[in-house]
C-alpha cells in the first residue's frame, strides 16, 4: 500500500488576500453546547464528527468515566453521545450505579448534588440521607450531578492511535 501523494498549492502572495476561517466545529461557533438545548445546527455539525468507542468523558478537573464502554472499536456520531449524555442528564441516579463509583468521584458527585439544589431546596442533606439509604427520592441526585454540573459541550475528539474518543464538559 502506498501513502497519499501531497500535492502543493502556490498561495498568494499579495497583502490584499484576506483570510477565511476553517470550518472546524470550534471555528463555526459550534462550542459550547449546552446539553439541555441542543440546536439543530449544532445537531448536523455533530452528526458529522465520528468517534471510536469507548468514549471518555472530562470535565476541567477530572475524568468523569466512560460511556459505551462495552463496545470497544466501534464507530458512532458525536451527535449519538452527546445525545446520550443530554438524556442521561435528566434521569436520576440509579443507586446501585452510584455505589460503584469511587470514593473520589462520590464526593464530587455529592458535591454537585449540593450545589445545584442547595439554595433551593432547604432539606438537601435529609434528600441525600434518603438516597444513600436506597429510598425512593423525586428530587434526589440526576444525571447531571453524574456529570459533576458539566452541562456545556467543549469539544469532541477522537485519540485513534489510543483507539477511544474524548468529549470534554464544563
């Protein structure tokens, strides 16, 4: 097999050629997306990006785990996983899930819980209590306290000589 020729192209040299921007997702505006409105342009731009499972997902200070980590190899649109994270933000946590998680990603998940509800509810820690008991709880910990509050798309990658893809939150 042989490697694509490069071909070159001469570039102007006049200083009155102006410069136009790539279209690569950062360049059109697409970032952030915000998980909870997802527009449709952004939804053709993302539907465009191909990612290899497993997918890793980050947020500014840690990785936050995996999804579709079963299925390793295997290529998907970054519009199925950031769909996929748009519905797991809304769910709630599933108990057993939650107590597989590490002690570290426990706090911050705890952590989250607080901050998004804290102010506005003023029995979050009896909330808390309720959920670490295995109690049925309507406004407990959701998916996006999973997400550790990262409800914004800030980029898209996939790693192919590690063979998975990265979607980072903020």
């Amino acid at each position: 097999m042989y490697a694509p020729r490069v071909h070159t192209v001469p570039l102007p040299v006049e200083d009155s050629v102006t410069m136009t921007q790539s279209h690569s997702p950062s360049s059109t505006g697409m970032y952030p997306i915000e998980l909870e409105s997802v527009t449709i342009g952004q939804q053709i731009e993302l539907e465009e990006v191909s990612l290899i499972t497993p997918i890793h997902v980050h947020t500014p200070t840690v990785h936050g785990g995996l999804i579709y980590g079963s299925f390793t190899g295997q290529t998907m649109t970054a519009l199925d996983a950031v769909m996929f994270l748009q519905q797991l933000s809304r769910v709630t946590i599933d108990r057993n899930a939650y107590a597989q998680l590490s002690p570290e990603v426990k706090a911050q998940v705890k952590a989250a819980f607080i901050q998004r509800c804290g102010a506005a509810v003023s029995n979050t820690t009896v909330i808390w209590g309720d959920f670490m008991a295995g109690r049925n709880v309507s406004n407990g910990p959701i998916g996006r306290d999973l997400l550790l509050g990262g409800m914004e798309v800030w980029g898209v990658e996939s790693v192919s000589f590690g063979g998975f893809s990265v979607i980072h939150l903020a």
